[in-house]
C-alpha cells in the first residue's frame, strides 16, 4: 500500500508543471508535500529491504531489533540529518544504486567534535570535521543541531549493492564550541 | 592559520578581493576564474517568468561583495568557505585524489525590496579559445554543439543577444580549445539554463525571483517564497578539466562523474545507543 503511494505520487509528478516548475506556488508546495509524506513511507519498505540485504548468507535470522532500523536524511540539502545529530554512536549504511562499483567521499552532518568512523571489517578510516558554512546554517527553516560535517571516503560500494560504517563519537562530553582547530 | 588557497597537487585556487575565485592547474597550461553576476528581469511587455527568461538589458550586473572566506585544509579534502554578501555563498571543494572542482552554492533569499526582479547566474572564464562554439547536453545523454548568435536552420538576427543564446542543461555544459587539445566542463546536480556569451567562458543560471506574471498560463510571477521569504536554492557545480587526445577516457570520465553527481550512493543511517561495533 505504501508503495502504491508513492506511484501514485510520481504518477502526478509527470504533469509537464511539475517537471518544470511552472505551477503556482501552492501547487508546488502541495507536489512538495506529497512527495515528502511517500518518501517517509517509503523508509518502512526500504528498512525492510535493507535487513534482508544486511542478511549474511546463510544466516536466516534477521538483524537483532536496534539494528533493523534505517532512517533516511532527507534534509542533508540544508547539512541536517536528526538520527546522526543525535545520536552518540549510529551506523551508516551507503546504498549505491548504479549498475558500476562507486567510491565516494561521505558527508554527514554532526554534533560532536570528534569521531571515530569503522568498515565493516573493524578498520578505522581517516576521517575528517569541516564547519558547516555559516550561510547554510542560519537558512529559514534549518531547525538542526548540527554545526560540522563529518567526511570520510567510501570505497568500492558495489554495483546495486551497500556498504555500512560504524561510527562513534570520541570523547562524548566535547563542548560545543567552534574552535579554530576544527 | 596562513593558508590562503586550497587545491592540492592539482590546483591552485584562491579567492581575490572581490570575491572571485581563481583556479590555475598546476599540471597544465588552463586558468579559470569564477564569480557571480545577475541579470535584471524584463518587467514591462514579454516580462521574464516561469516560463520565459527575458533579461531586461542585455548587461549582465556585479554582486557587490560584502562578505569574507575561510580556508580550510585537511587530509580528504580542502576547502573555501566564500560569502558573497546577503543572498550568495559558495564552499569550493577539493577532494583528495579526485580530478575535479566542487561548487557548493547557495543563493537566497534575492531581495526583492528595490522592487528589482533579479535572475542570478555563475560564470566560469577560461584561457581556453571555444571560437564561440559550446556544447550542452539538453537531454542527459549525447552533447548538442550550439554555436553563439547561430541557427542551423535558417539566419538568425537575435533581437535579445543574452535569451536568445542560453540553451537547456541536463548535466553537462562544455567547451573546447582545439588547439590546445583541452576542454573544460560544468557538470550541473539538476536542469539548469546556460549559454557561452565569450569565448572561454560558461555561464549557468543558478536561481531567480521574478515580479511580474509573463501572461503565458501560470497566472502568478515565478517568485517562490518560504518561511516568509525569498526561497534559498542551494546546489553542486563540478568543475572538470579534459584532455582531448584521451577522448576515450575523457568521455568515461565526465560520464561516469555526471552519473555519480547525480545518483549519489543513499544514505541511511541506523541509531545503535550504547552497542559495541562488535554488535552491531
């Protein structure tokens, strides 16, 4: 039903003033609405997906309960993303959806002031926190605690395939701050 | 503390007083400049909107600079943190081992108090001699050649020089310097509108608000508001460099490029409060 949704919501989304944007400003905001609801919808049926893909081979269980969760950030346009502000230690799984293996450098907008960021196998991987740009930050309507980004470089996510990271934050009782050294 | 340009074994990019960037590569003989610019929108007869764009001179205004930037360097990636002034900023990126120039823009909210309709644009000029030709690729797929002031199928006399050469982008914008085997490249994260008004020179229109109606069916000027202001867009430029003796690699660079700017991996994230790595 929740997928039906969301056709049904691109089936509007082809109307010639949605593709180009010569709608009235009510109308684009309700195309925007509509949009916003099935993509929060749609995170049901993409978490499901992807505890059947985090399945090891062979292994019939699903992932225990905290680890079956997987929350989108659709506001990373505006550097905010309120599972990894909030959270002290979060898993990132990338899901490449190209037919070609894709590296790619990884932004994720956070609170602290240190992290340590791991693949899958245990290694930790060179990482690095820029200030999020102060113009990006005070935008109308950006309600985000976040005021760095995160970066690391993912390598070789396979074609249609995932990759996760296990990331912590060091040193939890950082202040908050900016300071020059960031 | 002292660094006052980014780019790596690349490139040297800094920004001048002005707030222009300047990007020279180190491993060849290409120079680009970047900056901001607008054009004021047409509001009399024909005005500019939703679903025209009709410059109302055809000059093309400077931003006034009224901001700062910040340089920071790390072992990914280096960055220059530009604000123009009160409705445009920018963060140029380069990431380590990667072959091109990130352009993170935001403009917004464009004021609108002067009663002034302004449509806002980013142009990259180059040393390199495009003979007035570029390339866009208005369908995502192959590349179309536009050449300045020119229709293949019959003579043109362009009354409004500035509309009548901007053309459709998908993803990619580009011209080239024969000569020089070199061309350079603007790979856009959306549909944009973009021409080549000089030689060596691309120009993308990044955003724009509009005052008047332009009476062909939407019934309302293209100015889009939110939290009761000016909308602010912000977006993703690549800026990439190609040789042209390696056309094969070229293309499959620039394809593949275009393809992840726009196909970025998906990013989900799983809360595990208080649970080792082991774990999860």
């Amino acid at each position: 039903e929740d997928l039906q949704l969301f056709r049904e919501v691109m089936g509007v989304m082809q109307h010639h003033d949605a593709v180009t944007g010569t709608e009235k400003q009510h109308v684009a905001d309700d195309y925007a609405k509509l949009l916003y609801e099935v993509m929060v919808k749609g995170e049901k049926i993409t978490s499901s997906a992807m505890s059947e893909l985090l399945k090891s081979p062979g292994e019939r269980k699903e992932p225990t309960e905290p680890f079956r969760e997987f929350r989108s950030c659709l506001l990373l346009n505006i550097s905010s993303c309120e599972p990894t502000e909030n959270s002290k230690s979060f898993g990132v799984t990338l899901y490449n959806a190209r037919s070609h293996r894709v590296s790619t450098y990884v932004r994720i907008p956070v609170k602290g002031k240190a992290y340590i960021v791991k693949d899958q196998l245990g290694n930790e991987l060179s990482t690095q926190l820029l200030p999020i740009p102060l113009p990006v930050r005070h935008i109308a309507g950006r309600h985000s605690n976040a005021t760095r980004e995160l970066v690391f470089h993912a390598v070789d996510i396979p074609p249609l395939g995932h990759q996760s990271y296990y990331i912590d934050e060091k040193g939890a009782n950082s202040t908050d701050e900016l300071t020059k050294a960031d | 503390e002292t660094a006052t340009s980014i780019g790596g074994d690349l490139y040297d990019i800094s920004v001048d007083d002005s707030g222009k960037v300047t990007i020279e590569w180190k491993t060849k003989n290409m120079k680009v400049s970047q900056g901001f610019n607008y054009y004021k929108g047409e509001k009399r007869f024909r005005p500019s909107g939703a679903y025209v764009f009709r410059p109302l001179e055809s000059v093309m205004h400077n931003l006034e600079f009224t901001g700062s930037h910040e340089v920071y360097r790390g072992p990914l990636v280096e960055e220059l943190h530009i604000i123009i002034n009160k409705f445009v900023s920018q963060t140029v990126r380069v990431y380590k081992g990667e072959k091109r120039i990130e352009f993170d823009w935001v403009v917004g909210p464009i004021p609108i108090e002067d009663h002034i309709a302004r449509e806002v644009v980013t142009r990259y000029s180059s040393n390199l001699a495009s003979d007035g030709v570029f390339y866009t690729d208005s369908n995502g797929r192959e590349m179309i050649k536009r050449v300045r002031y020119f229709r293949p199928t019959w003579n043109v006399d362009l009354a409004e020089p500035i509309a009548g050469n901007y053309y459709p982008i998908t993803t990619k914008i580009s011209l080239q310097d024969t000569k020089k085997k070199l061309r350079m490249s603007v790979l856009t994260d959306r549909a944009q509108g973009g021409t080549s008004m000089r030689d060596g020179e691309l120009e993308v229109m990044l955003h724009r608000r509009l005052l008047v109606d332009d009476s062909l069916g939407v019934g309302e000027p293209l100015n889009e508001v939110a939290f009761g202001q000016g909308l602010i867009a912000r977006g993703v430029h690549y800026l990439i460099d190609s040789d042209l003796q390696d056309l094969e690699n070229t293309v499959l660079h620039e394809k593949s490029l275009a393809q992840s700017l726009a196909l970025k991996p998906w990013l989900l994230v799983t809360p595990v409060h208080h649970s080792t790595f082991e774990q999860w």
